[in-house]
C-alpha cells in the first residue's frame, strides 16, 4: 500500500506531456500542471488552430493564456526532491508515444498489456481483469498489444474477419464469403494459419539447416583464414631467410673483391716502391762518382790523374730507365666494369624472376572464384588502365622510338642502336618493358599501312621465320590490314570492321585476351580463351609508312 501511494504521489507531479516531474511549473485555467516548457511547445503546435487546449481536459482557451510559474507548487517539487523523490520511474504503466494505449482508460491512458482479438480491443492490467474473472470473455483470444487490430475488421460490412479465401489469397468476412467471394475456396482463418504454420516450420527448418551448413561453412572459412595467414607467415619468413643469405653472399663478395683489389695494391705498390729505393740508390752511388770525377778533372799531376783514373772511370751496371716499362692502369678499370656487368646481370635476373614471383603471387585463389566477368562498356575496361612504354632493347633496327617510347615509327633507314640479345632483327617489332599479370587494359592508335597488335611471352625467338607475331605459340597477333588473328601460325578471319583505334583487354589468370575496335562503341573482334604460363608483354608490328602509338588511357 505505501508503494501504491508513493507512485501516486510520482503521478501527482509528473508533467503528462513529458512524463518527468515538473520542471517550472505552471497551472492552466482548467487547473491542470505542466512544465512551462512542455505546455509552450504544445500551444506552439496549435497556434495555427487560433485556439489552445489542456491535453489532459481538452478546455480550449482564446486567447493562448499568460503563463506564470506556480512558485508554490515549484518550491513542493524541490522540497520532495530533497526527501527522496525522483523523475517518475518509466514502468509506472503510462503509454508513452510508442506504446499501445488501453482504450478504456480515460484521461491518462495506461500502457495495454494483452490486446483482444475478440473485443478488438487492447487493455492494460486494470480493464484486463474481466477477461480472467468473468466466464463472458474466457473464449476470447488474448494476444501480445497490437496497434493493428482494425485490420481484421471488414472495411466493407464491419465485421470480424474470420474466414481466409484462398482463392484471392485474403482474409474475409462471412458476409464476403456470401457476396463477392461466393464459390471461392474458403476455409477458416484458423485452419489456413494450421496450415500455414506447418509451412512456416518447414521454412524454419530449412533455415535453421542452412544456418547450420553456413555456421560450419564460416568455421571452415575461418580455418582458412588461419592457414592462409599461417602460409604467408612461413613465405614472408622463409623469404626473409633467403634474402638475409643473398644480401650476406653480396657482403661477402663486396668484401671480397674489395681485399683483392687492397691486396694487389699493396703488391704493386710494394714493387714500384722497392724499385724506387733502388733508382734512388743508384743515383746517389752517380752523383758521389761524379763528384770524385770532378775532383780528378780539376788534378794537375798527370802520373795522379793517370793513377787513379782507371779504379774512378770503371762503372757499375746501371739499371737504366728505359728497361722499365709502366703499364697503364687499366686493368684497375676493368675491376669496375666487370662489377658493373655483374649488376647489369643481376638487375635482368631479379627483373624476370620477380615477375615469376609475383605472379606466383597473385595467382593463389584458395576460394577458386569465377573469373570477373569481362566489362561492356570503355568506361568498363578504362577502370584496368596500363600504361605502356617499348623497350628500346627489343626494337628492330627500323624502327623509331618517340614520345617517351610509347610511339613507334617504320623507317627505310637503319637506327643507330646498340647490339642487344632482346632485338628482332628480322620483323619490324617491338616489345614492351612491362610484364602483363592480372587484368588489364590498353590501346593502340595507329595509321599508314597497317600494324599488327599483339601480345607474347618474353622468351619469343628474336630471329627467324618463327621469331614473327602469331606464327609460333609464344605469341599471339591481329593482323590490321587482312582482318586476321594470328596465333601458332593458325590464322582466323575477323569479320567486324577495324578502326584506326585497337583497345587489348587482358585477364591473365582466366586466360583471357580480347581485341577490340574502339570508336564510339566498342566492337568485339576477337577473343581467345587459354590457359597463359608465363608473364605477356605487349607488342606490335610496325609496315612500312606506318606508325603505332600507345595511348595514354585514363
């Protein structure tokens, strides 16, 4: 009982807008309380009304009164503030703004706790008692509080939906059932929901088994997860491992060549010096025996000149400066260059095998997805832009570079390039410095003659019948001047019409390379579907009085 009046006395000064306890209490003519800024923003709603009302009575007032705050009424909430009492508490059973209302409460509306699917009516705990005490309402379906109870009324004959016609797959009434759905297969609500039910558990069935597999099928995926991070620990760490020996065995060949070059210095140096002494010995020896021949040319006793003449002009062997042959240093340059080859070299190696690398690479798929399907629109294809520039190792010696080597260009005379492994020097060709992995996309502009485009592995013969575009299987071509496509010397006709634009599309993991004409749309002229072994660079075949160019695609 003390409860009961304690939560009374909450009620008593709560604000019925907010629900809180009063805030600056005001009282309105009808007498009821509010807080000031509660009741000013509901008048606010209303002044378009021209007319302001109690939301708890409903009394109107014209015009909006002049509110003033209940100094008494305020200085009661701060003094039970002070004993103990506190914002009321949300479970004090009143509908808030989410909440189904009782619809027999008046004035302040409780918060239903069943709602009647007999009554069509919601109840909270007070007004819900007849149906637990009166034997009148046993029958009755109670069920969780629903704001849509109406929607089992007929809008038609207002009546209670009880029957569900399956033909039109709704619920009607049974006046319906009589009128316009007359000869309709009907059943009850109730057994249509019996059977409905048995689907709903079937469904859920089927859901809770599929939960199931995709629960084990996420644990398997997470075990995945678990090896692929475990595999790409052991790769990182192996092949740090293998990196730390490379780097140590170039240390030591540094090193290496480094204490031989200091060696041979020292030897040299040693020799040349040792030689040194000896000249230097050799000229103070000359120098002391001038000086005694000079003493004796000045000697004016003839029996002593002759006396000593013989012992002073004899002599000793000389080592004579011409005897000494300097070779040049060059072989001190040759250590340079010979260390400078072996960076080329190594450069070449790591270039070509880091290439096999990372394809190795990116072509693990553990999920062993389908391929991307292959875009139908430029702006589709410009979202696998490659830029390309052409090596000028590989370049026939007709053939001229320009424009920061993506342009080519058939000359009658011979370029002034150096000699190189990688030349053609049979075919006026060229290939790319880029390795082709994954998808990408480009195109090429070309006018004259004709050029062929074409793609190739990077082992392609440079000299030779076989060493041309499509006629062996390391390469692939379309020939733009007889509308062919070439590959291991099997030519196909290509029927659609070329444009002076070619757009290459590859997918170098799903083996896909197309050729398109690029114009105002682009039109398929062929596609080849392989399985590629190694990393494609992109090539062409420039005729003579032609040129080709690699756009810039963006």
């Amino acid at each position: 009982m003390a409860q009961q009046n304690n939560q009374l006395d909450r009620a008593k000064f709560c604000c019925s807008v907010c629900l809180d306890l009063l805030k600056d209490p005001v009282t309105i003519p009808c007498g009821h309380s509010y807080c000031m800024n509660c009741i000013q923003s509901y008048w606010d709603t209303e002044d378009e009304k021209k007319t302001h009302s109690c939301p708890q009575c409903r009394q109107s007032f014209t015009p909006r009164p002049v509110l003033v705050k209940n100094t008494m009424l305020a200085d009661l909430v701060e003094e039970l503030k002070k004993t103990g009492l506190q914002a009321a508490p949300a479970d004090l059973c009143y509908a808030g703004p989410e909440d189904v209302a009782c619809d027999v409460c008046t004035g302040r509306k409780r918060k239903a706790q069943n709602s009647c699917l007999v009554c069509l009516a919601s109840y909270c705990e007070k007004h819900l008692q007849p149906h637990f005490e009166s034997s009148t309402f046993k029958k009755h379906k109670l069920v969780e509080p629903s704001e849509k109870l109406q929607e089992n009324i007929c809008s038609r004959h207002n009546e209670v939906m009880k029957i569900f016609c399956r033909t039109d797959q709704q619920c009607i009434c049974i006046l319906c059932s009589m009128d316009e759905h007359k000869g309709h297969d009907t059943v009850s609500a109730a057994a249509e929901r019996t059977e409905r039910q048995r689907e709903l558990e079937g469904s859920r069935h089927n859901i809770q088994q599929r939960i199931q597999d995709r629960e084990e099928d996420v644990k398997l995926l997470q075990q995945e997860v678990e090896a692929i991070n475990g595999a790409a620990d052991k790769a990182v760490e192996h092949s740090e491992k293998i990196f730390t020996q490379l780097i140590r065995l170039m240390e030591k060949r540094r090193s290496d060549v480094k204490q031989q070059v200091r060696s041979q210095q020292e030897t040299e140096v040693s020799r040349v010096k040792e030689l040194q002494e000896k000249l230097e010995q050799e000229i103070t020896e000359l120098k002391k025996k001038d000086a005694e021949l000079k003493k004796l040319s000045h000697t004016e006793d003839h029996n002593q000149f002759l006396h000593n003449y013989p012992s002073l002009s004899a002599l000793s062997e000389s080592t004579h400066s011409s005897s000494i042959k300097i070779r040049p240093l060059k072989y001190l340059e040759d250590v340079t260059a010979a260390v400078s080859e072996l960076r080329d070299k190594l450069q070449d190696v790591l270039r070509e095998t880091w290439t096999n690398i990372s394809l190795t690479v990116t072509g693990v798929d553990v999920l062993l997805s389908n391929p991307q399907p292959e875009p139908k629109t430029r702006a589709g294809f410009l979202r696998y832009p490659r830029e390309i520039t052409l090596d000028p190792n590989t370049a026939n010696t007709q053939l001229l570079l320009s424009e920061g080597n993506r342009k080519v260009t058939r000359m009658s005379e011979q370029q002034s390039y150096s000699s190189h492994p990688d030349r053609f020097t049979v075919w006026g060709q060229v290939l790319s410095r880029e390795s082709l992995t994954g998808r990408c996309y480009w195109e090429v502009k070309w006018r004259g003659r004709g050029v062929e485009v074409a793609v190739a592995y990077k082992n392609i013969s440079r000299g030779g019948s076989m060493s041309q575009f499509g006629r062996n299987y390391k390469s692939w071509s379309l020939n733009c001047v007889n509308y062919k496509f070439y590959h291991n010397s099997v030519k196909t006709p290509v029927s659609a019409p070329l444009s002076s634009r070619v757009g290459v599309y590859l997918d170098h993991s799903a083996g896909i390379l197309s050729f398109y004409s690029v114009s105002e749309t682009m039109t398929l002229l062929h596609r080849v579907q392989t399985t590629f072994t190694q990393p494609l660079y992109a090539g062409v075949r420039v005729y003579y009085g032609s040129t080709a160019e690699f756009s810039k695609v963006k």
